[in-house]
C-alpha cells in the first residue's frame, strides 16, 4: 500500500494493484497506467498519481506534467454522461458551435464542467472521426451525427427522461 | 445469399448497429442466406449501407437503411426477389462515387470482414509478405518499394525507401518499426478507415517494412478516439500470432518480430514524430532536436521508422504488384493514389482514393457531386492546421505534392474540407490558430507565445475591432514563427493564415475597415432588421426573441431594436416571410 499523506478524498488504491503489477516496471509505461488508472476511477484523483509516482519510482511532478499534457486525462471527476462536442474542421464548417452553445445554454455548463446533478458532463473535442456525418457528439461512446441545436438538445432530454430527472 | 452490412465508426453512427439488430429480430433459425459485416464502405453520405451478396458478387447496395426496412430486406434474401428493395436501392449517379476511384491502400474497404483472417487471405493476403520472406532480400524489398517511387502519406512525402533504406544502415540488434495513426488533423479519418476496415493489411505492411529495415518489434500508436480501430487491430494481431504470420520464425522463414498496440492519448502534436517517440517512451510529447533523426536514434534510444497508416496499406500491394506498376499512375513527382476524407458541404461525402494527377475538381465535383443545397463553392481545406484553404481559381490544381505545395496549401494526410459562400475565412483561420495555440507544446517562443498573438489579432478582426495594419502585422508574425520553431507544428502553423490572406484579402479588410463579415458568419458584426415591406406583423419573431428586442402591433410592420438585439439568429428562423434582413 502506498504510504502517501496527500490530502484530499482517499481513494481505494487496493484497484490499481493488478495495473501497477503488471506496468509499473518501467515509467514509459506511464501513459497506459494513467489510462488504466482513469478508466477504474473515472479521473485521476491525486492520491493516485501520488501512489503511481512511488511505485513507478518517478516524482509526482513527472507525473502530473504527463497528466497535464494529454488532454484525455482528467482530474476531476466527471458525470454519469460525458458529452464529447467534436470541435473538428468538418464540424465547424457544418454549424458545431451552434450546436455547442445550445448544449451548454440548456445544461448551464461550460467546456470540462459538470452538471450540479452529476449527471452531464461537456467536453470539447478536436474530431471523433465521422466527420462527414457533422457535426457530431458523442455520449459515453455512442455518436450522434447531422445535428441541429435543436435535435442535440432533445437527445440531452432524452437521456434526462430516461434517468427520472 | 449474404447480407452484409457496413459497420465502420460512421457507418454504427449512422444507425448500422441498429438496423443489424432488427434484420438478426426477423430472422429465423434456417435462412438460405447468412449475416455478416465489414467495415468503411466509403460512401458515408449513404450510411447506413447493407450489400446483398452472392458469394463474391454483389447483387444490390441498399443505402439509407433504417430499422423498418429489416422485414423487405429479409424477405428479399430469402426469397431472391429483389424488386422487394427497390425502393433502398442505390442510384446510378451515386454508384458513380465509387466507380470513378482506384483503390489500393482501401481495395479490401467494405469488401472484407475485418475480423476474418480467412477473408483477408482468399483476398490475396499475406501473399506479399510470404513472397518478400522468401524470394526476396531487405535491399530488394527497398529497391521495389523505390521503383513504386511511394512517399509518405502522413504529410511531408518524404520517398518510404530513402527512410527504410537509412533505418536498415543503422546498425543495431534492436531497432523498432512504428506506425504513426495518430490522425491528429481534425477532419480526416483515412486511416481510421483502413485500421478498422482492414487492420491485417497494416500488419502485413508493417512486417514488411520490418523485414526491411531489420526490425525486432513493431509498435502502432493509435489516437485514443479510435475505440473501434484498437479493438478491431488487436483481434487481428491475436489471429495474426496464431497463424505464425507474427511473432518468433515467421512463416518458417527465420525472421521475428513483434507487435503491439500504444494508445495516445489526446495531443495533436504527437503526430510528429519525434514527439511521438517521447510520448512512446511514457513522456509529455515534445519534439526532439533533428538531428538525430529517428533511423540513428529513436524509440529508446534506438534505431527507428516512423511511418503513416496509408503508407504502409500500399505496401503489400506494391509487393504483389511490383513498383513499376505503382510508379505507373500519378505525376513526374507523385506517384500511386492518394486516399482523401471529403467533408464540409460537400454533397456527397466520404472517402475517396484516385490516382495522383487528378484534379481538385474531380474530387469535389467530379465524385463529391459538388456543393450542397446549391450554394458556390468557395475553397476547399487541405492539410489541416497546417496546411491551407485553395480557392474557386485553383480549382483545376493537380493533385500532386509539388502542385498543391505551391497554392501555399499542402498534400497534407488527406483532410479535405469544402466550404461555400458561407464560410467566414477569417474566422478559418481563427478556428485554426485557436487550434495550433491550444495545441503548441510549449517547448519554443516562437510558436508559443506567436501562436497566441496571431490568435488575439484574429479575434479582435472577428469581433470587429481590427486595426489597420493588422493583416501587415500577421504576416510579419507568420514569418517569424515559421522561422523560429521548432517542429512542424509551429513550422506550419502560420499556413491557414497566409493562404486566406493571400486568396482572400478582401475578406480580411471587409472585417476591419467596414466592420462587415462577407460570409455572415462573425456574429458580433452583424445587424438584424426587419423589411417593413415584407412584414406581415405576425409577431412570431417578436415571441421568439429572447432578447425582448423586437416590438409591433398585430398585422403592422414590426421592428427590431439593434441596442438590444444579441443576435441570436433565431427571428431569422421563425420568419416564414423572410422578413429578416442580416447584414
Ligand atoms: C504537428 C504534426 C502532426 C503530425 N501528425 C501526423 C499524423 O497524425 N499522422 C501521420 O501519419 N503523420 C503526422 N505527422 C507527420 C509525421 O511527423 C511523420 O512525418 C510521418 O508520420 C511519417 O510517415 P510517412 O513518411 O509515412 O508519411 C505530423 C507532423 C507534424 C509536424
Ligand atoms: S514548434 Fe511548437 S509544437 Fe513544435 S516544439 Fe516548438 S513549441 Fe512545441
Ligand atoms: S437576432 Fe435574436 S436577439 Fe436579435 S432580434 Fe433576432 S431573435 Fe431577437
Ligand atoms: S416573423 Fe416575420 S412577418 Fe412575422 S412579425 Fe416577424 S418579421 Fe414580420
Ligand atoms: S471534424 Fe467532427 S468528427 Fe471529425
Ligand atoms: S463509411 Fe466509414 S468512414 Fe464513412
């Protein structure tokens, strides 16, 4: 177990045990044991990265500057959606900025912030590779293609219906 | 009978999934035909596509596919009788979109299933590889590959060989092969379509080029947005160890080597190279000084190639096929097809693969089946963040490296993006900058702290606060920050920004002297009012307004209030008198 006295939320770093077995052995493996890191706790809390840092024998400065650089990673945490706005040159041609305005105006987020009831979370992306069907977002994985203001707006609702809010 | 439906990225968020699901709902225990999938078909702006097969030939393309017609497309499998299908049947005009491509680095798209081994090999697969293991030396594979005259596909065009050729002369036991699908242009997704389309012609490129250079591992470094490629590459990789074609003394032939999968992890600039190599090695990825270049020392310290998805999807054709009759299509300079993502207001979008030496126009209008919904074509993008818009004149530009690099624009990956009237060019060149600055790695001034000048300049021409002199002044910026950086990134940057000042001046100086934005597109300088002529007085607008801004009585010409007005557009889109005037 890590001996780390941040402060801050404990995690349960017992999760990561199988991660840094088989990784920790070398810090190029940095990247990928963040990325694992993320997809067990859904960011990347700072008593992780400070566990990480012992164990991959680097400083934790080494490891929020990766942290820092690559803007998949995050460091706090996110809703149950996470919006991804492709931002990409396909979609800015085709209307992507309207569309994100009306997706932040009716969720009262901005760009990497999170609804009060945890639920959306909005993300500006720079292209999630279907760009003849822009603009495009995706949710949890799932991309929605030629959108208006308007339809983007109602899939947000959909969801919202869905989860009883 | 077989049915097939076109289940790549675009294809799944069209709806493909979903019309899978209902065609499986209605079919029952012993059908006279099977269900299959494969992946990019190419045609996007048809999606979601389902083939009807028999055995190799195919009968009919079904296109626009939803759910509902899953019960006709069932029952014309299984009865034969196709009239059911009519209706979903793709037109002459749009089979033209595919009719008129060669393809080579796609010629398995949407013919295979991608995660068939045996699909690959009846489609001549790992044939290339056997034959270069086995009749061939690593100089004759180089020579072949220098006949075929094959440049990169990742954006310079740098000649394959002379890379291989300067990796192989570098002496090392261990040197690594790595394959750049970072697709990091915002607007371009070939190589997505060729990992998840036909993953096994990358490794079989790959190996290839690891033969070559005497490589003992092979490493692809895919961006993270791609799930579906990752997972699709992996199944191959697992097959491809199974069947001996990975791994220790393949094919019996002596020779070994690895492979495996390095997702990014969101960083545009981890496309060059030497950045990748750091983000490869577990570090922030920021360009490494050239010299050493990656073939004397690369990934740990090692030598290494760094090559394009394309690139390497071209190879085991050139193989089979021999460089001369590679060489045979394209330019002086140019040689083989070029793969292109078609998108913006293109009508028909997708991806395209035509030889080099064909025309701009032949690609928008051509195949494209040029502008949608009637409107002029203005410039099209090519190369992304760092390449640049070509106009209307330039339309019959050949596509060839030296051809386009001479409009100030570049080759680039692929990325092609059609913009008409309505398309603001200064606020291109912003949406660029904003890119470029966000993206800079931050490691030199002149790219770091110039990026983010340029981008002031251009937000403040975009707002209307643009000052005289401010077009002469980015310029100057552009100068300095292609001269002062360190990696192509910031050696780029300033490209999107020259070519719209060089085409479109005019557009710039509308922006700053008259405070007008030609395209109608930059907000903040434009003026709503309403044509008392053509006002009917049905206060619509003045409902919608959520401004309050807009104030008449029934059945009288009503007015807008500019001081109030946030120019929302919305009185624009309730109108059904076309009242509104923008200006
Ligand atoms: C900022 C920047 C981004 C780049 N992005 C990519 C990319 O996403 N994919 C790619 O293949 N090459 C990219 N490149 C080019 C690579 O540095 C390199 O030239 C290429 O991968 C070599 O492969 P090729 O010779 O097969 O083209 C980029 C270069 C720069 C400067
Ligand atoms: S040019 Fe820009 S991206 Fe490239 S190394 Fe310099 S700061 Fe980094
Ligand atoms: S543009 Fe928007 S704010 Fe202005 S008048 Fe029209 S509806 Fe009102
Ligand atoms: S919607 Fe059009 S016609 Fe009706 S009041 Fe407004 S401007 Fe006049
Ligand atoms: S530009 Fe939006 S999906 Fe590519
Ligand atoms: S069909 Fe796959 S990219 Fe559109």
């Amino acid at each position: 177990m890590c001996q780390c006295n941040c402060h801050g939320p404990k995690s349960d770093l017992s999760l990561l045990d199988d991660v840094l077995k088989e990784y920790a052995g070398s810090s190029s493996n940095l990247i990928t044991i963040l990325q694992k890191a993320q997809n067990i706790y859904g960011y990347l809390p700072k008593d992780v990265m400070y566990c990480i840092a012992d164990k991959v024998g680097i400083t934790p400065a080494d490891v929020m500057g990766v942290a820092t650089f690559y803007s998949q990673f995050r460091l706090t945490p996110i809703g149950k959606y996470l919006i991804m706005s492709c931002q990409g040159t396909a979609c800015h041609v085709n209307g992507s900025e309207r569309v994100t305005a009306a997706i932040s105006e009716y969720l009262g987020i901005g760009n990497g912030e999170t609804t009060a009831d945890g639920l959306f979370t909005l993300e500006n992306v720079a292209c999630l590779g279907c760009c003849s069907l822009a603009p495009v977002i995706m949710i949890n994985g799932e991309a929605y293609g030629n959108l208006t203001p308007d339809s983007a707006v109602a899939v947000l609702k959909g969801i919202q219906e869905k989860e009883g809010k | 009978m077989r049915i097939v439906i076109g289940e790549g990225s675009c294809g799944i968020a069209a709806g493909a999934s979903k019309v899978h699901k209902a065609i499986e709902a209605v079919m029952t225990a012993n059908e006279p035909f099977s269900l299959g999938s494969t992946g990019c078909i190419g045609m996007c702006f048809l999606e979601p596509i389902v083939d009807l097969y028999d055995g190799k030939t195919l009968l009919r393309r079904l296109v626009k596919v939803t759910a509902d017609d899953a019960v006709s497309i069932v029952e014309a499998a299984r009865s034969g009788d196709l009239s059911k299908v009519d209706s979903i049947t793709i037109s002459a005009e749009d089979e033209e979109f595919l009719n008129r491509q060669t393809r080579i680095a796609l010629r398995h798209c949407g013919l295979i299933d991608p995660v068939s081994l045996d699909d690959y090999r009846e489609a001549d697969g790992y044939q290339a590889l056997e034959k270069a293991l086995k009749t061939m030396t690593p100089e004759q594979v180089i020579e072949e590959i220098k006949i075929s005259g094959l440049a990169g596909r990742g954006g310079a065009g740098f000649p394959t060989w002379f890379k291989w050729n300067a990796a192989r002369q570098s002496v090392s036991d261990t040197k690594y092969l790595i394959c750049n699908a970072d697709e990091g242009d915002p607007g371009a997704f070939m190589d997505r379509a060729v990992i998840e389309s036909d993953p096994h012609s990358l490794i079989e490129g790959m190996l290839i080029g690891a033969y070559a250079i005497g490589a003992c591992e092979m490493i692809v470094y895919v961006r993270a947005e791609y799930p579906l490629a990752i997972a699709n590459l992996e199944i191959a990789i697992a097959q491809a160890k199974k069947a001996n074609l990975l791994g220790e003394n393949i094919l019996g032939t002596g020779f070994s080597c690895d492979m495996r999968i390095k997702a990014g992890a969101g960083a545009f600039v981890c496309g060059e190279e030497t950045a990748l190599i750091e983000s490869l090695e577990g570090k922030r990825g920021m360009p490494r000084l050239k010299p050493p270049v990656p073939a004397q020392k690369g990934y740990m310290d090692e030598p290494s190639n760094i090559n394009n998805v394309e690139t390497f999807a071209n190879v085991s054709w050139i193989i089979n096929n021999g460089g001369e009759a590679f060489a045979a299509m394209g330019t002086e300079n140019s040689k083989g097809t070029k793969v292109f993502a078609l998108t913006g207001k293109i009508r028909k979008g997708g991806l395209v693969e035509i030889p080099m030496g064909k025309t701009l126009r032949d690609v928008i209008y051509g195949i494209g089946g040029g502008i949608r919904d009637n409107k002029e074509f203005k410039a099209v993008q090519m190369g992304g963040p760092s390449g640049g818009c070509i106009p209307k004149e330039l339309l019959d530009t050949f596509i060839d490296y030296k051809a386009l690099a001479a409009t100030g624009a570049i080759m680039g990956s692929g990325g092609m993006v059609v913009m008409d009237e309505s398309t603001c060019m200064v606020g291109m060149a912003k949406f660029f900058l904003d890119f470029t600055a966000l993206e800079s790695c931050g490691k030199c001034v002149h790219c770091r702290i110039g990026t983010a000048r340029m981008q002031e300049i251009l937000t403040r021409i975009v707002k209307g606060e643009g000052k005289d002199g401010d077009i002469e002044l980015l310029e100057e910026l552009c100068e300095a920050v292609k001269d002062g950086a360190l990696c192509g990134l910031g050696q780029t940057a300033p490209n999107p920004v020259l070519t719209t000042i060089r085409y479109f001046r005019n557009e710039y100086e509308a922006h700053i002297k008259e405070k007008k934005c030609p395209a109608k597109e930059c907000v903040d300088l434009l003026t709503y009012s309403i044509d008392a002529e053509a006002c009917r007085g049905c206060t619509l607008c003045a409902k919608k307004c959520p401004a309050h801004a807009i104030s008449g009585a029934v059945k009288q010409a009503h007015v807008i209030n500019s001081e109030a007005c946030i120019r929302c557009g919305q009185c624009v889109n309730s109108c059904r008198f076309g009242a509104i005037i923008v200006e």
